[in-house]
C-alpha cells in the first residue's frame, strides 16, 4: 500500500482506558502503522479533556484521520472539534471497559487480525450526533436508576472512578433497592406532561453498560434520537424489567415509552446526576437535540452495524 503524506493518521490513546488496557495497545499499534504503511503516529492524554485538545491540535495542522483507543469518553472527547467537519474521519479502537459506541460500528469490543485489517479498509459512513446543553454524545446519554449508579462510582462528576467491581455490584443493587424516582416535566414535539421515571435514555445507539439493548431500535444516522423511558416501578417490577432490557425486550411493557424525536427538553426541581456517553454530570434542566451527518466515521461493513449505509 502506497504512504500518502497528505493523508496523515494520528492515535490519540487514553492511558488509563480498560484499566489501562489502551497504554498496552501502544506498541500493537506502531506496528500497525508500519504494516499499513500509513503516515501516523501515536500520543497519549495526559488528563481529562486533553484528547479534546489533541484532536484540535491535529485537526488545525492537516491530520485527515483522528482515531481514539479507549473508551466511549475518550471518543466524546475527540469528537468535540471535529463536529460537523466533512474534511475528517474519525475511528475508534475500543478499549475501554463497556465499549458500547463501537457495537454502532459492526466492531467487537476487542480487535483481532481481521478487525485492523478491515479499519484499515477504510470504510466510512456519516453518523449523527447528540446534544444536551453545551455538551454532544455519541452513544447516549441517560437520567435515572443507571445516572444514580454512575454518581456512586464518582470522586466528584466527571473524575475517577472509585471501588473495584465488587463496589460497583453493591451500589447497583442498593440503588435498585432505595432509588426513588424523580419528577420531571418533559417537553416533545409540542406536548408537556409530567413524569417519574425509573430510567430515562436518549440515544443515538443501541447498547449501554456493555450489554443493555435500553434503545433497542436506534439507527445512528436517521437524524432521530430514541427515547426510551420506563416509569415508576415498585421492587418486583425493577428486577423484571431489568432481566428483559439485555435483549431489547423491554419496549413492549406497558411501563415503557418509546419514542422517536429530533429534540425534547426535561426539567427537575433540583439537580440531579446524568451520564453522557458514560460520563458523569449534574443539572436540572436539559435541552436535548440532534446533529443529522456530524461525524465521518470508519465502520465495519461486514458487521452488524447499526446505521443506514
């Protein structure tokens, strides 16, 4: 394969992605841009929000292919300049611990032989990106049982998470236990209505916490999000419900509202945690949209991809 120098590749890597699985991936890569014969090089994120940096900075001196190695953050963060810019691509090598973006792209959560050889294919769709405040998502972002969860796991919003697994486990089934809904008033297409809601996705994907299919009928470039809200729940309804959500299955409860939007607007009385693409942040209110075409994305056409080609 010919080296075009005007198609400059840079790897942006999160270090400490997977449990510091990404930073393992460095000298795999090398080896890759030396058996591609692409022009590229790798760097590491020193902290939150510099892969945000990086991106700009490679953006800004000609870099035609932005790819992050972590996790469904380290890919928000690099995307964040690169918004609406036709003259990009951007990729993931996933390794992070959920992974949920990359299922959009018909990827697995790890690469073998075969996936570096088909990234380096070079096949590329358009994919849409969300919005919430001053702030994009790229999977989804959710309010709830899961956004609780998430807020136990947190130093403080946005920073490291604390505890092994074993924590992790005990705050999912104390949450699930003693979680109490909040109200909310929700604004769609023209309409306002009051609700208490268990949990309340918005997404452009399908997949969450490396497994639960909350948005099971996405598709990442119809310039619609999903919105998936399961109401209040006693104990019994919890545990029924959450075993049907793995395969999508949930939907069809009467419990849940499913829905198809171009933008909405919530509002709480008080503060309350969301996540966005897996990170943690805090608001009241939130003006939720859609940016139809936002990224230029390497895809898998020989996987299950979840998008229009």
């Amino acid at each position: 394969m010919r080296k075009d120098k005007e198609e400059k590749w840079i790897f942006i890597i999160n270090p400490t992605a997977g449990n510091g699985f990404a930073k393992t991936l460095v000298p795999g890569i090398e080896e890759m841009i030396k058996k591609y014969n692409i022009d590229g090089e790798c760097v590491l994120t020193e902290k939150s929000g510099h892969a945000t940096d990086l991106a700009r900075h490679f953006l800004e001196i000609g870099y035609k292919y932005i790819i992050g190695v972590g996790g469904d953050g380290t890919l928000n963060e690099i995307a964040r300049p690169l918004i609406n810019r036709k003259d990009v691509t951007i990729g993931i090598i996933p390794a992070g611990t959920g992974n949920d973006f990359i299922q959009i792209l018909g990827f697995p959560g790890r690469f073998t032989p075969k996936e570096w050889d088909i990234f380096f294919g070079r096949n590329v769709s358009t994919l849409d990106a969300g919005t919430v405040n001053d702030m994009i998502f790229l999977n989804g972002m959710g309010l709830g049982f899961d956004a609780q969860v998430a807020s136990e796991n947190y130093t403080e919003p946005g920073k490291v998470k604390k505890g092994g697994k074993n924590k992790y486990l005990w705050h999912i089934i104390k949450t699930l236990l003693f979680f109490r809904e909040k109200r909310m008033t929700v604004t769609a297409d023209h309409t306002s209505y009051k609700s208490d809601c268990f949990i309340n996705t918005i997404a452009i994907g399908r997949r969450f916490a490396g497994g639960f299919f909350l948005t099971p009928e996405a598709v990442a470039n119809d310039g619609l999000l999903d919105v998936c809200m399961i109401k209040r729940l006693n104990l019994f309804q919890r545990f029924r419900l959450l075993l049907k959500v793995p395969e999508g299955r949930h939907i069809t409860n009467n419990k849940v509202i499913y829905y198809k939007t171009a933008a909405l607007q919530l509002e709480f009385e008080k503060e309350v945690p969301f996540h966005v693409d897996g990170e943690l942040f805090y608001s009241k209110e939130f003006n939720v949209g859609i940016i139809p075409g936002a990224l230029t994305t390497i895809y898998n056409p020989d996987g299950d991809h979840f998008f229009r080609k």
